[in-house]
C-alpha cells in the first residue's frame, strides 16, 4: 500500500483509500495532488471498466469513490449501480458538468452520497470527503453494536472552559440521578452524544449498557430491524433471530441521535416503548418487555415539526421530560482554544506528528472562524491542518481557505450589531447557502431546520444563488 509523506514532522500518514475515475487527465492531476497531500492513498482511472477491475480486486475495506458521471465506455448512473452491488462499504461521490444536474439527483438516488459540479473548488471536495468519511463511521458504528452491542461511553472527552458549556455539563449530571428521559437540542456536532454518556454515567444505570444509534443513518427497514430486532424469516435475508437495541439496553440507557428522522411507523412503535415498556420484534407477535432509559437527540425543532404534524406530539412530551439545549461552538470561543490544542495533541499521537503547537495567526484565525459544522469541523479542521504542516507548529498556511475568507474587520463586527434580527438571519442563511454551493439539503442540516423551512427564508429573504451577497 502506498502511503502519502506529509512535510518534515515524520513518520507516514493514511487516511484511508480514495479511488477517482475521470476521463479528463487534467482533473486526475488535479484531484491527486491535493487529495494526496490531506494524506489518503490515492488510486485513479480513466477508464470505467479499469476502475471495476480495480473494485474487484481490491479488499473491502471501505474507501471513498469520486466518480465522473460522464465516461466513454461506460455510463456513471450504470458504473455506479455495479459499484453498490460489488463494493456497498464504498461511499460513492459523483462529478458532473453544469449540464447534467438532473443525472446526478439521479445518482442521490442511486445510493451516491452526494455530488459535485465541476468546477469545483478545493475547500468544497475538502468538506464533502469528510462528511463522506462522517457517513460511513456513523454506519461502521451502527454494524459494529451487531458485534459488541454494550459498550461504556468514552470518557475524559468532553473538553471546554466555557461558563456556558459548564452550565449545561452541571444540569446533565444533575438530572441524570433522576432516570427521567432526556431530550438534548443544538445544531450538529455540539457533543450531544457526549453529553448523553454524561447522564448515563453519572445516573443509576451506569453499571449497564449504554447504546447509541443514529437514526438518519439507516434505511427505515434496516432501522426498524436494529431498534427492535426480528425474527428468523421476518424479511429477505434474515436467517436468524436477532435482538435489537431495545433489548440489549435493558437496565441501562439507549440513546437515539437525529430521532427527528423516525418515519411516523417507527415514531409510534417507539411510543409504545416510552408508554408500557412493551416492544414486538419484526416477525414475531409476542410482545417484549424492557427497562430503558431513553436520550435523545436533535438538530432540529420538534415543537415546529408536531405544529406541522411531522413528528407525534404524544412521544415527543415522553422524550422531552427533560431538555437541554447545547450552544454552538460560536457562542462559547473562549472553548476553541482549549478544543483545538486537544485535537492537536490527540492526531499528531495518532499519525506520529511532531506538530505540537498553533501560531498565533492561526489561532486568531480559528477564533474568528463562526463554525457552522461546530466542533466536528473544527476536529476536521485541526486534523487535515496537522497533515499538511511541516514542522512542529500549526500555521495560517496550514488552515483551509475558507478560514482565510471568513475574517472580518473590527468596523465590520460593529456594522453587523446595528442589523436587525431578520438581516443577520438573512446573511447566516446566505452564508451558509454559499458555502454548501447551494446544496440546500445540506444547508438546512448545518442551519438545525426543515428543508420547507430553508424553502420559505428563501423566497422570504428573496436569495438566489446570484443573490446572496
């Protein structure tokens, strides 16, 4: 296996394999050199058949596949219905010309991850290939409680020196003596699941398990299946009894990330189990009993989505006897610091970097960053930033670029006080719109709202993606 070097700190760094199958030898040039420097193994092809050849080869290890949608001998939509079928640990990002948007929503479908229209630049593949990569852990983990369902919560993880992040440390552990269910809010990437370990451990259930499943992170069969298990025979495939998580959390604490994402079938089974503790395998008729405690968590407004009849209003007030809201990381920067050094310390141990320090320049640069994707981005951030740099120190040069852009001038931050609420909502939300290249699913996730609810601040704030400045 080939492995990237990365500047004079030492030693090799492998991020993992990215394939790249493009006709145009300038865009493989260009996707080697910079994806090669962020420290992955890098595999590429002009040819559709050389790559399935390659596929086929290869272990199945998982991996990153960027995939023009345009090939001479094959077509992307084909190459990437084989790829599912040959290699589904494999997360599938597609290229495309301005011409063939409607191809690649096509590919969305298919099972792709996402896309990309060409040109793009840097920082965009950047943010795409790490929230690939987010995808594929969230599905490693989910697979892996299939192995080793019980696991105790990391800890020692949870870093910050904000009096506002304390606040909310102090009132978990404090309602955690009381075995209520828990509803933790916040954008994503704020520490939720941390958080929810906190009033596992410190509750009276910490001498059990403690499971976390996403729910955004499964089909709503494979969902179903891993929250309340099946019986032999249930479905295509299921060729044995299996426990689901309901009953491997039994006595302890089960908490479910994104629990906005529940179809409404699932949102009244689980109902079910916060009403009589009773839950009934796929497949089977006899009712289970458990004891658990639930946590759960969200990135967006379920007061909104029961007014809207999207999610029940009976299980939302059994989730929610106890809430908690967690702060973005932009509203506690006195925590970015602290956060950064932390990731520092813990990537330059892992790949065997002597980087072990932050310029000032780029602290300030970090510190003035609002951090839309919050403390996941900034781990990102700290991480590729530490592949790249050469020596012991983390510079401004090491920072992506978007970082540069965002710094703002003393005069500008006063300006931006004077604005109303709605036009400081309205520049967030153009920001942000930029920023995804008007990508608006992902948008909305990074803003904590509904896709409509984008929809209407769009046409409300009269943006376009020529009128966003």
């Amino acid at each position: 296996m080939v492995k990237t070097k990365s500047g004079s700190g030492g030693g090799e760094v492998n991020r993992g394999r990215i394939y790249i199958c493009d006709d145009e030898e300038g865009m493989l040039r260009y996707l080697r050199k910079s994806i090669s420097e962020w420290g992955f193994e890098v595999k590429t092809e002009s040819s559709a058949l050389a790559l399935l050849r390659d596929l086929e080869k290869g272990s199945p290890e998982g991996g990153i596949l960027l995939l023009d949608i345009r090939m001479p001998d094959m077509d992307g939509l084909e190459v990437l219905a084989r790829v599912r079928r040959q290699r589904p640990d494999i997360g599938v990002i597609m290229m495309t010309g301005y011409g063939t948007i409607d191809s690649a929503v096509e590919a969305i479908k298919l099972g792709a991850f996402d896309y990309l229209t060409k040109p793009f630049p840097e920082e965009r593949l950047a943010i795409v290939i790490d929230q690939c990569l987010e995808s594929q852990e969230l599905l490693a983990e989910n697979r892996s409680l299939a192995e080793d369902p019980c696991r105790r919560p990391a800890q020692g993880e949870i870093i910050f020196r904000s009096r506002r992040f304390q606040e909310i440390h102090d009132l978990a552990r404090r309602v955690a003596a009381s075995d209520v269910n828990v509803l933790l809010q916040g954008e994503s990437g704020t520490g939720k699941e941390l958080i929810a370990a906190v009033i596992h451990e410190a509750g009276p259930r910490s001498a059990a398990c403690f499971l976390a499943l996403n729910c955004a992170a499964l089909a709503e069969n494979l969902l179903e299946s891993q929250l309340f298990g099946h019986r032999k025979g249930a479905f295509t495939g299921a060729d044995r009894n299996r426990e689901g998580l309901l009953e491997e959390a039994d006595g302890g604490t089960l908490f479910l990330d994104e629990v906005a994402e529940l179809s409404p079938a699932l949102q009244a089974k689980l109902l079910r189990v916060l009403q009589d503790g009773e839950f009934i395998p796929v497949g089977d008729t006899k009712a289970r009993r458990v004891d658990v405690r639930f946590v759960a968590a969200t990135n967006k407004n379920l007061e909104e989505m029961v007014a809207r009849g999207e999610f029940r209003e009976d299980l939302f007030y059994r989730l929610d006897v106890f809430s908690l809201v967690l702060p973005p990381l932009r509203e506690r920067p006195e925590d970015v610091e602290i956060l950064a050094r932390h990731f520092l310390a813990k990537v330059a141990g892992r790949l065997g970097r002597e980087v072990n320090e932050i310029a000032p320049a780029a602290l300030e640069m970090l510190e003035r960053y609002p951090w839309p994707g919050n403390v996941r981005e900034l781990r990102n951030v700290i991480e590729r930033g530490a592949i790249i740099a050469r020596g012991r120190i983390l510079g401004p040069h090491d920072l992506p670029p978007h970082l540069k852009r965002s710094r703002v001038s003393e005069a500008a931050a006063t300006d931006q006080a004077s604005l109303t609420l709605a036009e400081v909502e309205r520049q967030q939300v153009a920001a942000i719109l930029r920023r995804v290249s008007w990508n608006k699913s992902r948008a909305a996730r990074i803003l904590g709202i509904t896709r409509r609810t984008l929809d209407r601040k769009i046409h409300d704030y009269g943006l376009g993606p020529e009128r966003t400045d």
